[in-house]
C-alpha cells in the first residue's frame, strides 16, 4: 500500500500526470506474457530522467515499497509480474536514442527504446546491433539488457550481453553509477556491467546503456531444410557445428509449430514434413556461398528430403519473421501456452530432441518444438488450459523433467528468458545451495531492503528435484 | 456516473455474453503494440493498447475489476480499426470482442433524455429508411444549392458549432437533389459480353450523399462486364450500429439485407465502402446466435467483394488506362484491408494507370483516425491521428490522395483543409479516379443508367 503522504511526493517528482492508481490503470500494467502471472501494483510511474528514478527509488527504500522497472511487458519468466504489489516504473519518457558514434562504434541509448528502432538506426548508418530477440518490434533495450535477451542471429553474434559497454545504474539508495565506458580494454575493478545485465530488475534500475555496434555484414543467405525425421534435423546441426561452421542462424520447427505459424503467416512454408531448419549465413560472398553449399550438402547427407534456398530477401524475411511469430501462434491451439527454453550444449541437441518427446508421450501432453537449435536453445511449448488442473499439473511435470535432463547433460534451465518467477523453484537445480547463497549475498549487499524486482530469481522454497528413472 | 448496482449488473453480462476462449487466446505478447494507432499517438500507454483492452474486458469477466469509467474511457478511445487482428500470430477475432463489450455498455447506459431520443432518432429512425436518408441530404442539398451556405459562411453562423464540425461542413461533397436520389436504377447491363452477373451494395450514406461515387462505380462495373442487379430492398448495413452499441437493431438490418440479396442469382455482392463491406462480411458471426440465419447469413457473407477486387479479377487493370501526370498515394480503409483482407487489388489498379505516378505513403495501412462517428466523439485523438497522417501524405509529395471508403474521404478532405493544402491536393475514392481514367481514355457506357427525361428537366 501506498499512503497518500507518499503519493503526493511521488507526484511532486514526476508531475499528476506521471502517477497513476487508477484501477484500470493498474490492471494493464498486472502482466507480461508469462501465462497464469497475474498481480496488481499498487500505482504505475512514469519519471520522465535519471534524477526523478533516483528520487523516486529513494522513496521508496526509505518506505520499503516494491519497484518493477517494465519495458513493453514481453518476458517469459513472469519478471515484470508485480508479485508483490508496489510500483510498476515505466520509460515510455526515456526513450531516446542519445548517440550512434561512428567513431568508436557505439550507440548510447536510454532504457525505453525499442529493440527494431535501434537496430534500424544503426543500420541506416552501415552498423549493426545483432541481438534480435523475436519481440524486437515490440521490446525495449532496457528490458533486454535485464533479461538478457537473445535471438536468431545468437549463435554468431553471441546474446545482449556480449553486446553492452557501459550502463547508467539507479541503485536501490538511490544512488547513480556508471559501470564501463566505450572501451575494448578496461579492467578497472569488478565487471558489474555484466552482473547487471541479465539481473532482471533485481539489483538496481538501468537508466542508460552504451552498446556495442559492429560493420554490417556485406551479404546474407537464408535457406530451409526440410526433414521428414526429427532427429535427423537435429543431427544436421551438430553436424553443421561439428563441420566448424558457426552460421547465423540455425533454427528449428517441428511439424505442429509449421502448422501454426503458416495459418498465420500464409507464406507457404511446408506442414508436411516432421521438421525443418532454418538457416542463414552472412558475410563476405564467397564465404557465405561456401558456407551455404556445405550446409546444404551436411543436410542432405543427413536425410533431409530437400533443401531450399530463399530466392530474394523479401522471401528470407518472411521466412525469418514467420519464425520469430512461433510462440504467438502456437497460442492458436489452446488457450494457454507454456513454453520453457532449457538449453544444452549444441553436441547434445539431438538426445534433448528425443528426451521431449519421450517425456511428452510418458504424460500425455502435447508438447511442439521450436528454437534456436544452433545454440542449443530449444522452445518446448505446450498447449494448454489454465482452467484444466489436472492436465496443468502433469504439464509441470513434464516440464520438470525436461529441467532436470537438460542439467544431466551439461545444460541449464534457461538460455534466454530468464528465471522471473516461473523459474525460480529449479535455478538451485543448475547453481546448487553454494551458487544461491553467493547470488543472494550479491542481492542482500546492493538491495538490503529488498524493494527491486522482489520475489523474482530466488524462489521461497526449492522444487524437490525429480529422479529421471529412464 | 454508474451506480455500484449498475455496474454489477454489467459485470454479470460480461460473464455471460463475453467469449472466455476469446478472450484467453490473447498470449499477451503485445505483437499488437506497434500496429495501434491510439496506443501510439497516446505516447504508450497500455490502457490504450489491444492487449490492455483485452486484459481489461477479461479482467471485468474475472471478477478482478469493475466496468467502471476507466474501462468505459479505454474501450470509447479504440477506433476499432482492427489492425491488431492481422499482426496477431494467435489470432484473436479482437472486434469481435470489442463490439460485445461496448454493446454490453451501451445497453446499460442511462443516457439523459435528449441523448436517448437522439440516439434513437439516428440509429432507428434515420440510416435504416432509405426515404429518410435522401430527405436529410435532399435538406443538405437545398442548404448547397439554394444560396443559403454561402449566407450562413458569411455570416459566421458557423462559428456557433464546435471547430470540428465547422470544418467538417467544409468537406461535406456536393450532394444530389431529392429527386436524383428518388430514382435509382435496379438493373444494368453489361457492357459488351457478359462475364459476371453482380448485386451491388447501395449502401445507406453512399446511395445518398455520396451518389455519385455509387454512380462512377456501376459505370466501372458495367465496363468491366458485369450486368448489375440492385435490389431496392436492402437497406444500411448495421456497421454504425453495430460499432455503437446497437446491436440488435444491426442484427434486424443484416436479416432485411440477407433476404434483399437472396436468390438473386449472382457471383458477388459488390460493395464500395470498406466500412459497410467488412460489417456484411461478419454478418455470419452476427447471427451465430441465430440457428434459423446461419446458413442463409454464410451464403450471403461468402459473395462480399470489394469493387477493386473485381476489377482485378476481370482485368480492369490491363485496359490501358490513362490520365494527366500525377503523382498519387493511396490511404487503405482499415476495415477493407484488416477484415476484407483487401490490400493489393486498389494498387494494383492505381499502378496501371498510365501518367499516374504512385508512391506509397509510410504508414498507409495505420487508421486516418475517421473511424465511423469517431472523428466526432472523439475529436481530440482522431485530429492527433490525422495530423500524423497527413505529414506523412505531404512527405510523398502527392497531389491526388485515394481512399476506398466514404468516412475516410471524408477525412483526408479534412485533413487537405486543416493543411491548407486545398489548391493542389484533392482527395478521391478510388472509383471516381478510376472513371476519371476511363472515360480519358475512351471507354464509356453505352447503356448507363440515366434518369427518366421529366425528372431531368425539372431538377
């Protein structure tokens, strides 16, 4: 709750305008799209620089109120779910790209910007910004520096934050840092860009970041693969890595997922095979037509019934962008849609492939499979009924047991989405009770009071770890 | 103000009436964000987004929230123009859940007397009587042509009005005399062979106030080689109803359409106005309710074309159309693009033009903010959603703007005077600039329809 007394300071920071408590105010701000979240906050604030977040974060220290800093709500891991009331701080003011310098290859931007935005910005300017998280037209910097969001170009280009500098910082006593700068080298003390990255909100609020941009790459192809055995699909990409190709992308779709996503994108793409792999690779024109060629000829050597090369960009963008619709479109199925994205090494991403449908046919769930094969990312994703108990229950369990044989081998419970809360019952699984306690420590000495994001990444109780009898 | 009593009341009809699997199948990804006009020009505020109104309708089903003002606020502020349904991978059927909501509203309003009788007046009395549409624009028309618009200009009655609607008797269209509108023809035949036998939409406000724009568009028909059968029983389509609130009276005017077209023998029902054919299209979904209109409703919906499409399909394209250089851009009618699926055959025929330079304006597909009544009921976002838009027509440098719907004409002719652009810009529908291509290249009608010689003479 906040009392009237300190929502009139607030206001007084950030303008009436700026604060708002209304009910319907509230409730939109009560979600992101992580299914079955749902809590309102107790007010939605929108401070128009840094000084007013420090104002504002100081407040609310002093008066231990919850603050959810939220871009546009796309997450997957329920982290901008206001769990535990408080305020929602928004950056729907602080979103302006602030300086692309061509000079050093950067582009310093606030939190607010949209992903696509700045990635066109740069790239009218011949640089680019790879992180290309599948809610780019949609996601701001901001969120994606918190979440560390990753995307199709991944397994080139490495995630958001390969990509950040430097970053502006509002800690929890109101305090404003600066960590990094526009520097290759720099080794002035602990790294706390990268602790901040991917914190979710927990440890302090992102005001401002600086971004590392690189030359665009002079051509790309784009080309699908189309395999009518699951495993061979996935063989392909060990295959591809193991051919010491790192290509663009390396995605996978599975027949349910095909289906979907052409009755939305009406682009043509096959629903009758059992799977395919979309592949890119860009760079000099000879590389990436060598590169193509062998990719195509590892393919087909691994069963794969054909394989297409897009014809002109507009043809690869659609196939791209049918792509990054996946998640959305499955929701065309059911009603709700859960989607985890447990990650292995590349080597062992056919053996993943096998374990999901294993465990899919053992509970009696349906379970489509998409994502970032390449990186060994994938998105199993199950349509769903919140209002059906009994099958929700026997999905958890699934999808506990796709964790745990994910950890088993050599992998981790998320590659990109982060924990959030719906994660949070199984990060022990991957850390153990030592990896906790260092974390919580880092947690307790930058937010003693506990108002940044709480609730999220540390769970109140540990789920009991299954025993994979197979 | 509602009273608590009132609002519950609502919320248990919102239970009832709202599709709970509609309402789940929004995933919440927020792919709707970047295509709503209001949540854009609102500076982002979720309240003003599909996704919020979503979680608002499907927060009132819940329990979790009352249908209080604020709800009211960010349903009235949609435009309804639909473009979160193409972008929506999950594809959630958002007007459909729209109109339910702000029928729920609407039927729960306690409006004051002169708003009610109003209401009444336009909705039930006014757009379903064809003889009371021509007196009302037969009034304009006397106000046109009898001098009395030039005194009132003069003397600054009009200044009496709000300033929207003072510039919006500004960009009103010359309309046609009561008698031209008493006569209108019910069959027309092809010109040369016979390659489809259409029905043609009059429409309501199209077969009035905008007559001529029906006119130019069955003289296209008839070029192209349609014999045109005009039932005179039908009536509006509903669309305003339907959006307002009204829907039963929308239901009573699809059932008098479904058996004004029934067993007419026809390909398509042709239309003209992305509003009205995007509303007949749904008039399956309007009565699913209704088991005895079903079938009957699903024939109808399944013959709705928009005159561009049929243009196309019979090659109007190919004719070799010319006219005087120009360069022209084209303003989709959300409703014909989002519900019609109707984007490519209007460019495609702009394009076959000889002398006509066609450049797409950034943003063609994103609401001009006219939106049915919008653009008087809310007047303050429609003007912020048009000013946008008409930078982005000046950017092409476009002298002939081309729309495919009335209220969109409308608009840009209001946005041309809000510019003051009005010396070299003009707005068209796209038929008109299609016959104006025509008839510069020689193609007439030999059998158009005329009216009988003793109307001609007197009117």
């Amino acid at each position: 709750m906040i009392s009237n007394e300190v929502k009139q300071r607030l206001i007084s920071i950030v303008g009436l305008e700026n604060y708002d408590d209304s009910k319907a105010g509230r409730l939109v701000y009560s979600y992101d799209a992580t299914p079955q979240f749902q809590s309102l906050p107790d007010a939605v604030i929108a401070p128009r620089n840094t000084k007013e977040v420090s104002e504002i974060v100081k407040i609310c220290n002093e008066h231990r109120i919850p603050i959810v800093p939220r871009g546009s709500g796309t997450n997957l891991c329920a982290g901008t779910c206001p769990t535990e009331g408080g305020l929602v701080l928004i950056f729907k003011h602080m979103n302006n790209i602030l300086e692309i310098d061509e000079e050093n290859l950067t582009v310093t931007v606030q939190p607010g910007v949209i992903t696509l935005d700045l990635i066109k910005a740069v790239e009218a300017k011949g640089l680019f910004y790879p992180p290309d998280p599948s809610s780019m037209k949609i996601s701001t910097i901001g969120g994606s520096i918190n979440e560390n969001s990753g995307g199709l170009r991944g397994l080139k280009y490495g995630v958001t934050r390969d990509y950040v500098m430097a970053l502006e910082v509002v800690l929890a006593n109101g305090d404003i840092i600066r960590t990094g700068g526009k520097l290759a080298k720099d080794v002035a003390g602990y790294d706390l860009t990268r602790l901040f990255v991917g914190s979710e909100g927990t440890l302090g609020i992102i005001t401002e970041a600086t971004l590392k941009l690189i030359p665009m790459p002079e051509t790309k192809k784009t080309m699908l693969a189309l395999y009518q055995d699951l495993e061979a699909a996935a063989r392909s990409v060990s295959q591809i890595i193991a051919n010491k190709i790192i290509p663009t992308t390396l995605e996978f779709l599975d027949q349910p997922t095909l289906e979907v996503v052409e009755a939305y994108a009406q682009i043509g793409l096959p629903t009758d095979v059992k799977a395919v792999l979309l592949i890119e690779q860009d760079g000099p024109s000879e590389v990436v037509e060598r590169d193509i060629k062998k990719m195509e000829e590892i393919c087909k050597k691994e069963q794969a019934v054909s394989v297409k090369v897009a014809q002109s960009e507009a043809e690869a963008d659609a196939l791209r962008t049918a792509r990054r619709s996946a998640l959305s479109a499955l929701a065309r199925l059911k009603p709700t849609t859960i989607l985890e994205d447990a990650t292995v090494p590349r080597s062992e991403i056919a053996k993943m492939v096998k374990a999901i449908n294993e465990v899919a046919e053992k509970y009696n769930v349906k379970i489509c499979t998409f994502g970032h094969a390449g990186d060994g990312n994938l998105h199993p994703t199950c349509p769903t009924d919140a209002r059906d108990r009994e099958e929700i229950e026997r999905v958890e369990k699934a999808f506990e047991e796709i964790f745990a044989k994910a950890i088993e081998l050599g992998g981790t419970i998320t590659g990109e989405h982060g924990v959030g809360i719906m994660k949070a019952p199984y990060l022990e699984w991957k850390l153990g009770r030592e990896g906790i306690a260092a974390m919580k420590a880092i947690k307790n000495a930058l937010d003693p009071n506990n108002i940044m994001n709480p609730g999220k990444v540390f769970a109140k109780s540990t789920r009991k770890r299954v025993v994979i009898t197979r | 103000m509602t009273t608590a009593k009132e609002r519950k009341v609502m919320q248990q009809q919102f239970k009832e009436r709202m599709n709970e699997d509609e309402l789940m199948n929004c995933m919440r990804c927020g792919f709707c964000l970047p295509a709503c006009p209001t949540y854009i020009e609102s500076g982002f505020q979720e309240t003003h987004s599909p996704r919020g109104r979503i979680a608002l309708m499907k927060a009132v089903v819940d329990g979790l929230i009352e249908p209080d003002e604020d709800v009211e606020r960010t349903l009235n502020m949609c435009l309804g123009c639909r473009a979160c349904e193409p972008v929506c991978p999950s594809g959630v059927n958002y007007g459909h859940l729209l109109e339910e909501a702000r029928d729920i509203i609407q039927q729960n309003k306690k409006y004051s007397l002169p708003v009610r009788m109003l209401r009444k007046a336009v909705f039930g009395g006014l757009f379903p009587h064809s003889h009371r549409m021509r007196t009302i624009t037969g009034l304009i028309s006397f106000y046109q042509r009898s001098g009395l618009q030039r005194i009132v200009r003069n003397t600054g009655l009009l200044n009496l009005l709000p300033a929207q609607l003072k510039e919006m008797e500004k960009v009103l269209p010359k309309v046609p005399t009561l008698k031209e509108m008493k006569h209108r023809p019910e069959h027309l035949p092809a010109q040369g062979e016979t390659k489809r036998r259409v029905a043609f939409f009059s429409g309501c406000l199209m077969d009035t106030m905008f007559m001529e724009t029906n006119d130019a568009t069955m003289k296209l028909l008839q070029l192209a080689g349609c014999e045109i059968v005009i039932p005179p029983a039908q009536t509006c389509c509903g669309a305003l109803h339907g959006h307002s609130g009204e829907k039963s009276q929308a239901k009573e005017l699809a059932k008098r359409n479904i058996e004004a077209f029934e067993g007419l023998n026809v390909d398509y029902i042709i239309t003209n106005a992305g509003g009205c054919g995007a509303f007949l299209m749904e008039y399956d979904h309007l009565l699913k309710d209704d088991p005895a209109w079903g079938e009957r409703a699903k024939a109808f919906t399944e013959k709705i074309k928009d005159i561009s499409v049929i243009l196309v399909e019979l090659n109007f394209h190919k004719k070799g159309l010319k006219l005087p250089s120009q360069v022209v851009t084209y303003q989709d009618s959300c409703h014909l693009r989002n519900v019609m699926k109707t984007s490519a055959a209007p460019r495609i025929l702009l394009q076959s033009i000889e002398g006509v330079e066609f450049r797409e304006m950034k943003d063609a597909d994103r609401c001009c903010g006219s939106a049915g009544i919008y653009n008087i009921v809310e007047p303050e976002m429609s003007m912020q959603i048009l000013d946008y838009k008409m930078e982005q027509v000046k950017e092409t440098k476009a002298t002939t703007i081309v729309t495919a719907n009335p209220g969109c004409l409308l608009q840009m002719k209001l946005g041309i005077e809000r510019e003051g652009l009005s010396a070299h810009v003009r707005a068209v529908h796209i038929v008109e600039l299609l016959l104006e291509a025509a008839e510069a290249s020689g193609f007439t009608v030999n059998q158009q329809w005329q009216m009988p010689e003793h109307i001609r003479k007197t009117s």
